[in-house]
C-alpha cells in the first residue's frame, strides 16, 4: 500500500480525489509533480485501477520523463507497466499510427521538420508566381496558427482571421491549399498537424474519440494553463464516455499566450466540466517568505485570475532588492560585480541566473562576464538535431523507415555528391506526379530516365535497400554507424570545411548522434525499433530546455551563471537571481503596452521571474537606455512603482557602484581561489 501521509493536507486531498473533474491550481514551486504521482500510485496500489487506463500528459518530454521515473519509483517497473504517461504531440502520434488512414493516410506516414516545410512553401509560392515578393517563413508561420487554431485551407477564408486586403493573406490562402495536397501526397504531417488531425478525426468519427476515452478511463494533464484551443478539444474527446479528468495548473503562470495557449481553459474548467472539485495548493516549498509577499502583492493586482496566496515555513531577513543602475553597460557591471562577490566568498556559480525579457538584453551582460572569466550558459542554442550533417544523417533514417518521404529523399540523393543534379531530379519527379508513385518507386522502376546517371541512381536505390535490411538486422546504433561508413560520411564532412577544426566539430556531432542511439537502446531496450527513433528525434519538444544528449554534461553547466528568457525560465529555480530590466517599455514590453493588449501576461511574466528565486531576489532597471543610437530616460515598472511606498523590496540606488577597477576584480577572483583551496585542504 503506497502512504500519502508525507504530503500536506492539500496535496493529500488532490491526491486521494479520483472520480469525476477535479481542478488542482498549484501555485509555483507547490510540489505538484509530486501531488501527481502519488495521485496516481495511489491509484494503482491502494484503488486497484488497472495502469492500462491511466493517462498523465504533460508539454515537455523532459516532464513527461521526470513524471515516468517518479512513478517508477514509487510503484516499481511492474506494477507501472502500462501506465501512459507522454506530451500531448506523443499521444497524438500514437492515436494517429491506430487510426489515421480513416483520414485517407497510410501508417507509415513521415513527421516533416521545418526544412521539409519552407521547400513545399518555396514551390506553392512559386507556382503563385510570387516566390521573391512574399517571406516564405511569414507564410508558413501563418499556416502553423491557423492549424492551432483548427483551420483548415478550405475555411481559412471564411474566418475573422483572412482579411481579403492582406496580400499576406490571399497568398497563404493559395499556397495553404498547395501545401496540404503536397504532404497528402507525400504521405507526411507536419508537426502542427499531429493534434489538428487527432481533433478533425474525433469530429469526423466519433466512434474513435469513444474507442480512446474507454482506453483510458483516468485522465491527467499538466500545466493545464498552457492548452490551446487543440489540446482542449482533444481534451474533450478523451472525455467523451468519462469524467474522470484531473488538470494541474496555475492560472498566474500563463504565459504563452503567443504559443496559442488560452487561459480560460483553466479559469473556465467548472463551466466545461460540471461538477468539478476545486484544490489549492498554496503552501511553497521553493522561496523564502520576503519573495512570496513580493510576488503575491505583484499578481494579485490582476483580476481575471483565481485567488490563491503562497505562503512558506521559509523566513528569511534578506528582502528583495530593486536596484537603480546608470545604463546597460553600467547595469551588466553592476550585476556581475555581485557575482564576483558572490564567487569570492565560495558561492557556487550554478546557484545563479539573469533572467531577461528579451534577447536584445543579453551582448552587454555576455561582454561583462567574458572579460570578467566567468563562465555562463545561455539557455536556447543550437541544438544537436538543428545541424546540417545531424539533419542529413536524420533524413537518410527517414528515407529508409519511410521511402515516399520526398522531402527526405531529395536531401540526401547527392549528400555525399553523386552527379545527381537538379536536372535529374526533375526528370524524375515528372514521372513521379505523372504516375502517382512515390519518388523512390519511380527511381528503382525508371533508372533509364537518366542513362548518364543510371549508375548513381542505381547504387542509391541499392543502398537504402541495403539500409533497409540492416536496420532490420542490426541493433540501432550499430547500423547508424555502418549506414555512416557506408555512405564515407566522415570523408565527405572533412572535404567540406577548409577547416579542419570545423570539420571536427562536425563529425564530433555525428558521433554524438551515434551516442544518442545507444542511449536510446538502453532506455527502450533491444526491440528498440528505426521506427521509434525517428519519431523521437521529430517529436523533440521545442519548449524542453536543452536536448537528452546534453545530460552528461548536467555538471558542468552546474558551475555557470545560467542566462534565460523569463518565458524559458518557467518550471526551474535558482538560489539566487538577477531580474533585468524591469523597466516600463521593457516588463512589461513596449509592444504589449502600444497595440493595448492585456498587461495581465506581462504581469504573470513578471511573477513567474520573482517565483524562480529561492532565497535572494535582485531586480535592476536603467535611469537611461541606448535605443537607436539614442539615449532614452528610462522609468521602473509599474509593477514595482506601484508597491514603491510599501516594504516589500529596498529600493537601492547603485549607480555609484559597479565600476571595480582591474585590480579590485583581481581581487575578488584571488578571494574565490583561496576559498577554493582552503575547501580542497579541508
């Protein structure tokens, strides 16, 4: 029997409430993840609920995964087989693999990446006569918000959001129509499709939505703030035989509205599903108590919200600080100058981060802390699946899992160079619309289209086949790196830089895409399939933080200032954090202020940056800005000019401060080293 006494009273009664719609809005750093999964022990072990008929669904498969292991942790790898616990895209892939050639696909269809996309868009804007007037991104972009919103080609023009004198509109309304017969064709979705033909499905056959929602009985979501229109009515069709529907979220949270997300899916969840029990979690085990004053007095001004109020057993005498600094230059040195200190006496840099608005903020922080040497993170680079030779090698999986992926199949037909040019290519894809076969099909049977090029075209052919067969016969790493060898990838990749350090990089980056399919041998086991890795890699949640590969380095990332957006920052938590910027113009931002938006999510930004502090909370904002080339006076919040004659922050003016000399730094650094080694000779 699974013991919920080790969770308070509240946590305990979201716990221990399984039947029918409950609403758990748990403030930050409330201990939700944890409420959630002895939720859902409790159900296996004590209530005896089948685990084939829970369903846990989370945005991020970072979440998704720290959910599975506590779960498996508690329970045990036996009794949690058979629970489902993944992102709303992973089970729309899986509900989509059952059911999706009712929509006239067939299973083995391909998930197309950005890439892919803007090729199809580039061809329907060419085809519109319009291919150099027109930013192919703006189209596709438009494209992807009328999917999340659930609009198809054929009613995008019926709706308030075409306008007939947008010439943006009347070209997406055109290429949308092109674009959506090209993937039909191609038998591939892309990743905005994934829920949008879940929904159209659950509309269209009903039966489907049913056949779901008696799978899975017992139903959870988490940051339940951040669903879209989509993820509700998915929500809805899960639902259709049952209310059994737990959701997780905090309303004060909900910042990402430009995503698609729509907070009145929480603050409405009593009129949606009726009959609904309402938990608060308010107690915080996160921040000290001077933070959580600060943070409640500043969202409590909003008024469509639910009322809640965190509170924590953590005092503390070390209240938040707003500090008046001369400019941004000035402002970085401010900051990094306690971070010195902060260094100097044995602090650790990982207890750091610098929290931003916008990336614009960030050249003048980095300049401080290269010249200063300490080192930082910044969250949001590069990631491994984003480069060029990852994203070859990627294309060459999916061109053997699934052969009519065109988009694929044109990537790597001359990667490595095989005389292959466009001219052929063309020749080929003539034949391939005329008799409706896929462009593989039509190079095996159609060599002869090109009698200069029938050898190539032949070895090509040869070779996915021969891929096909290995990765079949081979464990999945294994075959990576002979499909690998096999095409001389690494001789092409050095061939291809002038640098030789370059070309290093790059195949390190291939061998750390060999390593991520060991690793994914371990966590899936042996009948880890080419199947299931290629879903993976394309089914990588943009919202998670940084890429499974990078885990081994968690260490060194630890002894870094780490430097993030306020919207990356959700969900993490540091000792110690620098708010920059918090300015009128800046939080909350000048656009949202200008075009008369609701203030309330710059608002909810601002509270989700102070909620990230544990214990000490520094915010800064500039008497004056360079903007344009122009010196700008600069003026504080109004969310901290309206608390200004209260107690809940020392208001500092420092711009006295900031400007160390070289040998004061020296200083601070010889401090660092000597506790250092004072540490090491203890």
């Amino acid at each position: 029997m699974i013991s919920l006494s080790g969770l308070n009273p509240q946590q305990r009664l979201a716990a221990e409430t399984i039947e029918g719609p409950v609403l758990i809005l748990a403030g930050a750093g409330s201990g939700k993840t944890r409420t959630l999964t002895y939720r859902i022990a409790h159900m296996v072990d004590n209530l005896e609920i089948p685990p084939s008929q829970i369903l846990g669904v989370s945005f991020t498969n970072k979440a998704a995964k720290e959910m599975r292991e506590r779960v498996h942790s508690l329970l045990g790898r036996r009794k949690s087989k058979g629970i489902t616990l993944s992102t709303f895209h992973s089970l729309g892939v899986r509900i989509l693999k059952s059911e999706i050639t009712k929509l006239g696909y067939h299973r083995n269809f391909s998930i197309y990446d950005t890439t892919d996309q803007m090729s199809i868009i580039r061809e329907g804007l060419k085809l519109y006569k319009a291919d150099k007037n027109f930013d192919k991104k703006v189209v596709l972009s438009k494209i992807g918000f009328l999917k999340n919103r659930g609009i198809s080609a054929i009613e995008f023009s019926k709706t308030r959001h075409f306008n007939e004198d947008d010439p943006y509109d009347i070209a997406t309304e055109t290429v949308y129509h092109f674009y959506e017969d090209k993937l039909k064709f191609y038998n591939a979705i892309d990743f905005d499709d994934i829920l949008f033909l879940v929904v159209r499905l659950f509309k269209e056959h009903p039966e489907v939505a049913r056949t779901w929602s008696e799978k899975y009985r017992y139903i959870m979501i988490d940051e339940y703030q951040d669903t879209n229109s989509l993820q509700f009515q998915l929500t809805l069709g899960l639902t259709l035989s049952h209310n059994n529907l737990c959701v997780v979220g905090d309303d004060d949270q909900s910042i990402y509205a430009f995503r698609g997300a729509d907070v009145s899916n929480i603050l409405g969840f009593e009129s949606n599903f009726p009959g609904a029990k309402i938990v608060k979690l308010e107690e915080n085990y996160r921040s000290v108590m001077p933070v959580l004053k600060l943070a409640n007095e500043v969202i409590k001004v909003n008024k469509n919200r639910r009322e809640k109020t965190l509170w924590s057993k953590k005092e503390s005498s070390v209240v938040p600080e707003l500090w008046l600094t001369g400019d941004t230059d000035h402002e970085a040195q401010a900051v990094v100058e306690e971070i010195l200190k902060h260094q100097s006496e044995g602090g650790h840099l990982g207890d750091i981060a610098i929290l931003y608005r916008s990336n614009t903020q960030v050249p003048p922080l980095e300049d401080e802390l290269r010249m200063s040497q300490i080192p930082y993170s910044i969250i949001g680079g590069q990631k491994l699946y984003e480069k060029k030779e990852v994203k070859d090698l990627v294309a060459y999986l999916s061109v053997i899992h699934n052969p009519s992926d065109q988009m694929a199949m044109r990537r790597v037909l001359n990667v490595p160079p095989r005389g292959i040019g466009t001219a052929t290519l063309n020749k080929f894809l003539e034949k391939s619309e005329e008799e409706r076969i896929d462009l593989f099909e039509t190079m095996k049977i159609h060599s002869n289209l090109a009698p200069a090029r029938a050898k190539s075209i032949e070895e090509f052919t040869s070779l996915i086949n021969w891929a096909r067969e290995t990765f079949v016969t081979q464990p999945l790493p294994q075959a990576v790196s002979l499909l690998v060898e096999k095409i001389d990838f690494f001789n092409f990749i050095d061939k291809s830089y002038d640098s030789a350090k370059q070309a290093e990089r790059r195949r390190n980056d291939i061998m750390y895409f060999i390593d991520s399919a060991e690793r994914f041998l371990k966590y899936r086991g042996q009948n880890a399939t080419l199947e299931d890795f290629v879903e993976k890699i394309l089914l990588q949640d943009s919202q998670d933080k940084r890429d499974e590969e990078d885990e081994e380095d968690d260490d060194i990332r630890k002894n870094e200032v780490t430097l993030m957006t306020l919207h990356s920052s959700k969900g993490l938590e540091f000792r110690q954090v620098y708010l920059i910027g918090m300015e009128e113009d800046t939080l909350p931002h000048k656009r949202t202020v200008k075009e008369g938006d609701d203030i309330g999510e710059e608002r909810r930004l601002c509270y989700v940056g102070i909620t990230r502090a544990q214990e000490r909370l520094i915010m800064t904002y500039c008497k004056e800005r360079e903007l344009f080339g122009k010196k700008t006076p600069r003026h504080p919040s109004r969310f901290m000019n309206e608390l200004m004659d209260k107690d809940f922050f020392i208001h500092k003016d420092v711009t006295s401060f900031g400007h160390l000399t070289v040998e004061e730094a020296d200083a601070y650094k010889k401090g660092f080293f000597s506790n250092l080694r004072d540490s090491l000779d203890d």
